[in-house]
C-alpha cells in the first residue's frame, strides 16, 4: 500500500471477543511483529530528552520521553485471567484482551514538578502535571511514536485500537504488570488477529471516525501576499 492509503485506511478497530480466543502455539509472529512496531516507534522524532532521573538505577534508561510494555497473546490471556480472578470490571478491555494477539502499553514520562503542586501517592499517576513546553512535547512525541505504531499495523492488514486504558491506568493492574505510577498511561495499544472479522467478533469502531475531517474547518490558508 502506498504510505497516504495506509494512513487513510487506518481506523479503530475495536475487537471484542465474547470467549478467549486460543493461543497459537508459535508465539514468533507476533513476537517479531511486536519488534518491528517497536522499532518504527523508536522512529518518531522527538525534541526533549526524558529527565535523567527515569534513567537511575533502571534497566529502562533510554533519553526517549515515553516506554512501552508489550504483552503477546499468552500474556493477553493470562492478563485476562488475572483481571476474572481479581473480579476487576475492566469492562471492554477484557474482551478485547480475550481477542488480541498482542497489547502495547504506552507510557510517556512527565518532568519533575517545580512549583508547589501537590504531590501523587505512589498509587496514582501524578496527573495533573505541570503545564510546561517540555511535558507537551514529550506527550507529541510519544503520540507521534503511538502513530508509527498503528500505521505500521494498518500496513501490516492488522485491527488496532489506541485506548486510553481504563483500568489499565488503575495501581492494581499497573503493579501486577510492573508499570511505575510515575509514568503517565497515554495508550493502550490492542493489535488484533488479520483474521478477527471471519472469527465472528463484535468490531466496534471509532465514534469520532466521521467527524470534524473538513478541511474548511480546521484549515486557513495563510496569503499574505495581498496585505
Ligand atoms: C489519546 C486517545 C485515546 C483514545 N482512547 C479511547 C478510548 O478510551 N475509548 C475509545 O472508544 N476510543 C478511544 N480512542 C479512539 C478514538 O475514539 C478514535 O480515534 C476516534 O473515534 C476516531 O476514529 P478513528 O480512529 O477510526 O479515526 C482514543 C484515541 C486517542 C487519540
């Protein structure tokens, strides 16, 4: 597909399975597919380096303002599992954690607070956080890196769907899953089966899909030339 068609064609897709969906016993594809995402994640350009104070004592030390946490399908189910026997209402993540053949946790890492905002406890993210240049485009460049992530599933004929997380976002998940609260959620990425459609899943799309695309709306052209 040409790169225009593959932007145009990528859509929400949001794949809900009523049973669990079985595991493929080779875990390669996706675990490569995985990769390949991440990499054209790494892709995305971004302008400020995260806070030096994410990289200390961290296995995770990359300059880049954002992580990921990827889950292939076994870890999907057993995530899934994990959410039945807690008895957490997750909701439509559940179904789709049934559906999926791999989830992308993107967080992005939000600077020190200067001034005297109040601090988070350790169980929630520190949201809100500090309105400055920095965090905003340490959240463009994540959001940018989130993009490659779905333009790179939409070419690879993928469902994907950019959640916010519900309770994924929640202490409890974030702990069983080694997420520090310190980093803020900005998507849950859900890549689903090629085949979800024949499967008989419900797909539910995105409600904004339609809806302020005008380009008269959003658009001036500046033309100076006449002033
Ligand atoms: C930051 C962000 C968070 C989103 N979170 C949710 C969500 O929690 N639930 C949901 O149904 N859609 C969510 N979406 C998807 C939007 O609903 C969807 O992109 C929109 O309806 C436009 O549809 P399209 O993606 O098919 O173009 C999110 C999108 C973005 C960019």
């Amino acid at each position: 597909m040409h790169i225009d068609e593959i932007i145009k064609n990528r859509k929400t897709q949001k794949v809900l399975a009523n049973k669990v969906w079985p595991v493929s016993s080779n875990q390669k594809p996706i675990d490569q597919t995985i990769n390949e995402l991440l990499e054209l994640a790494a892709s995305a350009p971004y302008h400020r380096k995260s806070h030096k104070k994410y990289g200390k004592n961290n296995q995770l030390n990359s300059c880049l303002p954002w992580r990921c946490y990827t889950l292939d399908t076994e870890n999907c189910r057993l995530l899934f599992n994990y959410i039945e026997k807690q008895n957490i209402k997750a909701g439509k993540v559940s179904n789709m954690l049934a559906a999926a053949d791999g989830l992308m946790l993107m967080t992005w890492l939000p600077e020190p607070l200067t001034t005297n905002v109040k601090k988070q406890d350790k169980t929630s993210e520190p949201v809100p956080f500090e309105g400055n240049i920095k965090n905003m485009e340490h959240i463009a460049a994540s959001s940018a890196a989130i993009q490659n992530i779905l333009i790179g599933a939409t070419a690879r004929n993928l469902p994907n769907y950019w959640s916010s997380g519900g309770q994924l976002r929640n202490v409890t998940l974030r702990k069983f899953l080694g997420i520090p609260m310190k980093e803020i959620l900005l998507g849950a990425l859900f890549i689903f089966p090629e085949d979800s459609e024949q499967k008989g899943a419900i797909i539910k799309s995105g409600s904004l899909r339609h809806q302020g695309k005008e380009l008269d709306s959003w658009v001036k052209r500046v033309d100076i030339s006449l002033l």
